[in-house]
C-alpha cells in the first residue's frame, strides 16, 4: 500500500473550495475529494473508543493509546486505499475544529488550505440560491428560522449564526488561529484564485512542498460531483470549466443589509 500524504481543504462556504479542488486534480500525483464524510467517521470512533469498557480496562494505558491512533489513521488510509495517488486532499470544512487530532493520526504536522471570500459575496451567492429554491420549496433554514427568513436582513443573520454555514466556518478558522495553528493554514481568498490563478496556485505549491505542475485555467473538468438536493438546494457543487473573475454580485442582491459585513476579514 502507497504510504499516502493528506491534505485538507477546510474554509468558508461559497467560496471556491470545489473549483479548488477540481483544479489541483489536474495533477496526477493529487486526489481531491467531494464534500467528505470520513472525519465524522474518525470523530465518531474517537469519542466511542473510550467509553467501552475493554479498554477502560486496558492496564497499559500508552498501548492503549497507541492503538487508537493506528485505528483512525486506518480509516483515513482505508478510506483511500483504491486511489493510487500519493496525495489526497480532503474537503471537510470540520478539519480546523479538529486539527489536533488530525495531526495525532497523521504523525505531522497539518496542512490546510483554507478557501476564503468576501463574506458579502458569500450572503450574496446564499441568497440567491435561496431566492431559486424559495419558487418551488421551502429550504431547511427557512423551515426552522421562518420569522427572520422574512427578510435580507433576517436571512443574512441566520446564515452568520454560529450553527450555521457560515458563521460556524468563521468561528472555526478564528478559533484555529487562536490555537496556535496559523503556520499550518493557507489562506486562498477566491478573489485571488480566479483573478490570479497562475500566482495562487504556485503559492499553494510552495506550502505543499511540491513540485510546479502546470494548469490549464481555460478548461477546468470537474471530476467531483455530489447530489446536492441533500443539502436543500441544487448546484451547490457546479462550476464554470475557465477560471475567471466574476463581478460583485452583493451591491445588486444585498444592498444596505450588506453593511454590517463591510469589515469582516480576520484571516
């Protein structure tokens, strides 16, 4: 079995994280996963390891450790095992809430790039998915936060709250950086990335360590696909085949409920 090398994607909603994904596939060393699972997985087994009573019994408590570091290093390497590439990037926005654990599996130290975007554009792109599924169905925000849904305002605040998209991938990077853990994060606003593709993926590859591979920014295929509907709305995960900047769409969509966003760039 390849000894594989990972790498995470973990960063704000809406902001290029599968167009990130889907142009370092272009390298055939790399694996970039869909939307994953398997942190939840390796997360569940953590917390559940230590609640059975055949290992609170354990006397060697070191091997007992030990032991469970190898298991939830097994699932992630298990998770990949079919794919013959050496590099696999896994796209969970989870993994900052969890880079501890992430390097007590890996034996190293993280490595995370973390897509970012003006957060008025994020609100923007929210809304106007909202504004498309709101003709035919009612979405799982709207079901639970009917009253605020009842405005731009309201909805915008619902999507910022801390259990939601994206105020708790907010939370999740400021709270990495207050870990200590700003060395292993980099940082790829999608205004760089789209604008700049060629500058902003040699940055991502000097953080990788990783040899220059060339890209071809006109004809992006993407090869990560997911059933959207889960998730309440649809081509969530859809993008353009040329990288390209796009206009600000938040002057037209949000207008003065944008305000209160105007400043939000802590990374």
């Amino acid at each position: 079995m390849i000894h594989k090398q990972y790498c995470f994607l973990s960063g704000l909603p809406r902001s290029g994280s599968t167009l990130l994904a889907n142009i370092l596939a272009q390298n055939p060393r790399f694996h970039a996963s869909a939307t994953s699972g398997i942190l939840d997985v390796i997360f569940g087994v953590r917390n559940h390891w230590d609640q059975l009573a055949q290992f609170q019994a354990m006397i060697d408590r070191d091997a007992c450790e030990a032991a469970k570091r190898r298991v939830l290093r097994g699932i992630l390497d298990s998770y990949y095992a079919d794919d013959p590439r050496p590099l696999v990037f896994d796209k969970s926005r989870s993994w900052l809430a969890h880079l501890e654990l992430a390097e007590a599996i890996l034996g190293t130290r993280a490595r995370v790039l973390v897509p970012v975007r003006d957060v008025r554009e994020i609100l923007a792109s929210f809304e106007r998915l909202w504004r498309t599924a709101s003709a035919t169905r009612q979405v799982p925000q709207e079901s639970q936060f009917y009253v605020e849904f009842q405005s731009i305002e309201g909805r915008c605040a619902v999507w910022a709250r801390g259990d939601q998209p994206l105020g708790l991938a907010c939370n999740r990077i400021r709270d990495a950086l207050l870990r200590g853990f700003r060395d292993r994060l980099l940082f790829v606003p999608y205004e760089s990335l789209t604008a700049s593709p060629e500058t902003t993926m040699a940055q991502i590859y000097e953080f990788l360590g990783e040899e220059p591979f060339t890209h071809d920014f006109e004809n992006v295929l993407q090869v990560t696909h997911e059933d959207d509907r889960v998730y309440g709305f649809a081509d969530l995960h859809r993008i353009r085949a040329r990288v390209e900047p796009t206009a600000p769409q938040w002057p037209r969509v949000l207008g003065e409920a944008a305000t209160l966003y105007a400043n939000v760039r802590f990374w």
